[in-house]
C-alpha cells in the first residue's frame, strides 16, 4: 500500500486556500491543487464550529477512512484539503465517501 502524505504547514493550506478549485456539498468542502512533488498530499481540518473535541476527532476520523477509500483510484500529484461540516461528525464514513468521489470525480482526479 502506498504511503499517504499529510500536509502539515500552515502555508500550504493557506495556499490551498487561495488558489485551488473548491468543490462544496452539504457533508464536505474538497479544495484540489495540482502540486510538482508527484505525490498526492492530503490535509483535514475541523473547526470549533463542528462540536466538542469528541465530534471535531469523530469528523476527522470519518474524512480520512473516506480518503483512504478514495486513495488508490486518485491520479498522483495533486493537493487536496478536506474541511469538515456540520453534519459530518454525524455521517458514515461511506456517505462521506459518496460525497468526497463526486467532489473528486467534478475535479477530474478520480480515474
């Protein structure tokens, strides 16, 4: 199994932010980046606006099994961000990846 790499500087984020593609549904916000490293890197964030620390762990526990459902089917060299929502914390991790693979699939990186 490939190794999945975490993005972990506030500044990828950051630039994720500003200059990748946003793909929003009602569980999950997907930002998509192509990267040069030719790897694919993926960083999950939560906010207080989540819930409890118990929801926010929940929330991304959920987003990562769903990633790693996704992972093998992804083309390589891209950055993704998840951000969780409101309902997430309170989803499967299959509906979660119901929605991540339509974000992706929009995105053009789910083969």
């Amino acid at each position: 199994m490939d190794v999945i790499v975490s993005l972990k500087e506030n500044r990828d984020f950051r630039r994720l932010y500003a200059r990748g593609r946003s793909f929003v549904s009602a569980s999950l916000v997907t930002y998509v980046m192509k990267n040069k490293k030719g790897v694919n890197r993926v960083g999950i964030t939560t906010s207080k606006k989540i819930g409890n620390a118990v929801l926010r762990s929940r929330s991304r526990r959920v987003i990562r099994e769903a990633y790693r459902q996704a992972f093998p089917r992804l083309k390589t060299g891209y950055d993704f961000v998840f951000v969780a929502r409101g309902k997430t914390p309170h989803l499967k991790s299959g509906q979660v990846y119901r929605a991540m693979a339509a974000q992706l699939r929009e995105a053009g990186v789910l083969e």
